[in-house]
C-alpha cells in the first residue's frame, strides 16, 4: 500500500541559509542540530536548533525543524507551539497546521479544527483529508455529514477500504451495530479488518449484537491461544458475557484511530519518519493506547533511538494486556542497544511472572544465544518445547535455534535431529537449509544432498551473502575449484566485511592457483577480526599455503 505524504517536507535537513552564518555561535549551533537530526538523535537537534532559534528567532527554516525535532521526540506540547508560530507567518505549512488541527481535536475544538482542515483540503491527500473531516464531523455532531464523507472516498480500493473501516467505527461510536456489523464482515473481497484493534472493535461489536459464537470464533481464527492476553481477556468477557462495545466512542478516539491506522500503514515503507509523525500524533491524543505505543516504540528502536524507544515501552503499565509484549519489545531494544546483560536480568524477571509463556523462554534462549551462551540458551530452549506440546509449521524456529546449540555445544548428533526437525515443520526455510547444507559441508558428509539444499536456500534468498557463500564453500569442498570462484566472489560483494567469507574466497583462489589474490583475501580476512581459532590457520596458511594446512590436518 502506497500512500503519498501529507507533509510538504519530511527531512529534518535544510538548507543553509544567509541569515545563520552571521555568527560563529549560531552557525555551530545549526550545524550541531543538522547534524543530530541527520542521526536521527530528537533529542540533540530539539535542544541545538532550541539554542539556534534564541539567536535568530524569525527563522522559519529552523523553526520548522525544531517542530519536526520535538514531535518526533514525542513533545507535542513544544512542538505544536511551534507551529503557531509558523502558522501565523504562513498559511502554507501542512505539517504545522495538522499538529494544530491535531491540539483542537485534543481539547475538543472540532469547529475550529474544521476550519483548518478545509484551508488544507488542496494540500493533504484525500485519504488523509476524508479520514479525519469524518471523525471532525462526527464531532461537530453532524452524523449525516460523517456518513457521506467516508462513501465518497471510492475513487480506488485504499480509499474505499480505509473510508468504509472508518465509517463502520463512527457507526458503532453512536450505537448502530448492526450496519458497523455488516461493513466489517465486508464481501466477496474479504473483510475490513486492517489491524489488530480492527479484530477487537469487530469481535466487540458482534458480541453487542448476541452474536457471542461468531466472534469467539474471530477471535480463535486470527490470534494464537495464550501469545495474546489482551485478546485472552477479551474472549472470556464475550464468553461470560460482560463485554461492552470500547473501541472508539467519541471523536477525539476516532482522529486518534485515523493516526494510528495511517502510521501502521506506512511502517515498514521509506515513509517511517511520517509513520512516527502520525504516531506521535495518535500517542499524544490517545496516550494510554498500547498499540500506538508499540508502535511508536518499534519505530524508535528502528531508527536507532534506543533510548528514546525504551522511555516509550515503559508508558504500558503491568495490568495491560500488551505489557509483555511491551517488555519484549524493550528486551529486543535493549540487545539492539548492545546492553545484553541488562536484557537478560529482564528475561529472567519475567520468566518468574510467566512460567509458562512461551514467547518469554524463546526470548531468553535467543538472547543467551547471543551472547553465544549455548548451554543456557539450550536450557531455556528445551523448557520452550516442553510446553508447546504437539509441534506446529510456527515452531521450526524453536528446532533450528536449538540445532544451533547442540551444533556448537559439540553435539551434532542431536544437532542434526533438530535441524531435520526443523526442516520437516517448514520443508522451504532457507535458514534451516542453509544451516543443515553448510554443516554437513563442513563435516564432509552426504555432500550432494547438503549441496541440493543450499541450492534451494539461494533459490529463495539469492542476495543473501552468507547463503551464496555456503554455496561456493560446498562446491569448493566438493572439489569443483571454478566452479565455485564465482558464487564466492559474490558473497564477498554482499559481505564484503566478513572474515569468514574472505577466507573462503582465499581458499578458493589458491586452489585454482590464483595465489597472489588467495594471500590478499586471507589478509582482509584478518583486517575484519575472525574468532581466534580461525585467525591462527589464517595466519598458518599465509606462512606456508593452503596445501601443507590441509596436509598436516589430515595427520592428526
């Protein structure tokens, strides 16, 4: 899905203009600014172009990244007020009136947020303008207005699937279930649900209508029993019977809705600087929702703005249904922010809160892994599938990852059973290939077979550097020197700093008597920092070549 931003500009970084270099202060203060904008650090460039703003207070280029800086750190507060700053110097700036459009619908102003929507009918796409003149509508009290705004956003599929979902939301808000029922159950084209909230607000409704079974059964369909305690919570209430329809009651949750909804759209596209602009904005008017907040902190952590991200997750308290998956979130931020000791002391904490979930123990081993402790991370892997019961396709995860412990715990046995395991639950998984073919390679056993797979593993993923790479290395063991020159060269290209794969390639060249460019590679390889049992053959071949390492390793 493919949508156009609403903002005239999306980058922090501007030009330089006249009226900065007038002193040395105010030029560093500028360029300190740009510079943590262009890292991405909020924080940094809100208080640098803060400073920059005291020395030239009219510069409407440095406001307007300030108010960028700042909304994107999550302070709505400074940024909106920058906004009206800029606003009342121009009449032509989106992104400003959408965050004062944005504090009218906060403090429940809808006639005037109306107004500024209409000023920017022109400017903001139709998707962004239909979704929030409805919700604006709805709360100006208009209802007939609310409905023909979202049946006019059918001029493609996206706008008539986001104008119907919406429209079925301010059908529940006013109590009309029964229409909002039969928008969200959609056609022959399938249903409306776009999020996981969407699941809630139809299985919510469906239960207002007595229609308890259909949406137990919405419920079941599309969440996995126990990973979910929110949904877990939702689905006893439908059973006992003391759900009420919550979702999106009133306006102000709606806009909110309309944020949200856009932000998740564009997550995971090149728009995600606008995907945390609006969510933000949905955090700031709805801020105990913890989708948003998951979302916003996902966003975070993606660009690298871990501490930011971990102040984000820690807004979801204990008693959420989505606390866990908020300290999930955090641990991953945490290991993300190279802080693993910090993130393992979380697991374990939570794994006395929740002895039986699995996603907690996963985690665990998974970090443990990381930190390449096999035997713990075993541990915590082995209690996972003791509590799985029956395996499923979603567990070859759990094999593979255990397959790699007992691999490099020296108990390849085991090792293989696992991976075999793990193969059989998810028979095209490049990764469980990848990893069968190259150890079995590596252990010089069932060549053809390792080679068929790894083959299969480039077949799908045929950029993956370390893929290609056990594809060259299976064919160099094989014997077939030329033939694996070119799969090797091209791993190096896509990992072009990995010792492993360099050496590799070394190795391959100097068996096709290419020795002058074997020798270089070996030393690239060291330049990248192999582990230190590598670095000594390394070191042993560029000594005395491949052909006498090989030799004496056969003698022992």
């Amino acid at each position: 899905m493919i949508l156009k931003t609403a903002f005239c500009v999306i980058s922090i970084t501007i030009g330089f203009c006249a009226s900065v270099a007038h002193s040395k202060s105010l030029a560093g203060s500028y360029l300190a600014g740009s510079n943590a904008a262009m890292r991405g650090d909020y924080v940094a460039a809100s208080k640098y172009f803060a400073e920059t703003l005291l020395l030239d207070p009219q510069n409407q280029y440095i406001k307007y990244n300030a108010m960028l800086s700042n909304l994107s750190m999550g302070d709505v507060r400074t940024a909106t007020n920058y906004a009206k700053e800029i606003t009342s110097n121009s009449n032509n700036n989106q992104l400003a009136d959408l965050l004062i459009f944005a504090d009218h619908i906060k403090n429940e102003r809808y006639g005037l947020a109306h107004k500024i929507l209409k000023r920017n009918e022109e400017n903001y796409t139709e998707l962004l303008f239909g979704l929030l003149n409805g919700w604006t509508e709805l709360g100006r009290g208009k209802m007939s207005s609310v409905l023909k705004t979202f049946d006019k956003m059918k001029s493609n599929s996206t706008l008539r699937l986001f104008g119907q979902y919406h429209k079925a939301l301010a059908l529940a808000a006013v109590g009309d279930f029964e229409t909002a029922d039969k928008i969200l159950s959609g056609n022959a084209n399938g249903s409306l649900r776009l999020t996981r909230g969407s699941l809630i607000a139809h299985a919510q409704i469906m239960a207002e209508l007595s229609k308890e079974k259909e949406a137990l059964e919405l419920i079941d369909n599309m969440a996995l029993k126990g990973q979910d305690k929110e949904l877990d919570i939702l689905r006893q209430k439908i059973q006992n019977g003391s759900s009420t329809y919550n979702y999106v009651t009133f306006a102000k949750q709606g806009i909110a809705e309309v944020l949200f909804t856009l932000a998740f759209a564009l997550n995971g596209s090149e728009n995600d600087q606008t995907s945390l602009l609006y969510g933000r904005l949905a955090q700031n008017l709805r801020p105990n929702n913890a989708e948003t907040i998951l979302l916003t902190s996902e966003l975070l952590r993606d660009q690298k703005q871990f501490d930011l991200a971990i102040e984000n997750y820690e807004k979801i308290q204990k008693d959420n249904g989505l606390y866990l998956s908020a300290e999930i979130g955090r641990v991953e931020t945490l290991i993300a922010a190279d802080e693993p000791d910090l993130a393992i002391d979380a697991l374990k904490k939570l794994s006395v809160d929740y002895k039986d979930s699995t996603r907690v123990l996963m985690s665990l081993g998974d970090a443990y892994r990381g930190q390449k402790k096999f035997t713990l991370a075993r541990s915590a892997y082995d209690k996972t599938q003791s509590l799985i019961g029956k395996p499923n396709s979603s567990h070859w995860f759990l094999f593979y990852s255990l397959g790699i412990c007992n691999e490099r715990l020296g108990n390849w046995p085991r090792a293989e059973m696992n991976f075999r395991k793990a193969l059989d639950l998810s028979p095209n998984q490049p990764l469980i290939l990848n990893y069968l073919g190259y150890s079995l390679v590596e252990k010089n056993k069932n060549l053809q077979e390792a080679r068929d797979m790894i083959e299969k593993a480039v077949a799908a993923r045929p950029n993956s550097g370390f893929i290609i790479d056990s594809l060259g290395w299976s064919l160099f063991t094989l014997g077939n020197f030329e033939d694996a020159i070119h799969p090797m060269e091209r791993a190096v290209e896509l990992m072009p700093d990995d010792p492993i794969v360099n050496d590799h390639l070394g190795d391959v060249y100097w068996k096709v008597g290419r020795k002058r460019e074997a020798r270089f590679q070996w030393k690239r390889a060291i330049s990248f920092d192999p582990e230190e049992k590598e670095l000594i053959r390394i070191r042993k071949k560029l000594d005395i070549g491949l052909d006498k390492v090989q030799a004496e390793e056969k003698k022992k």
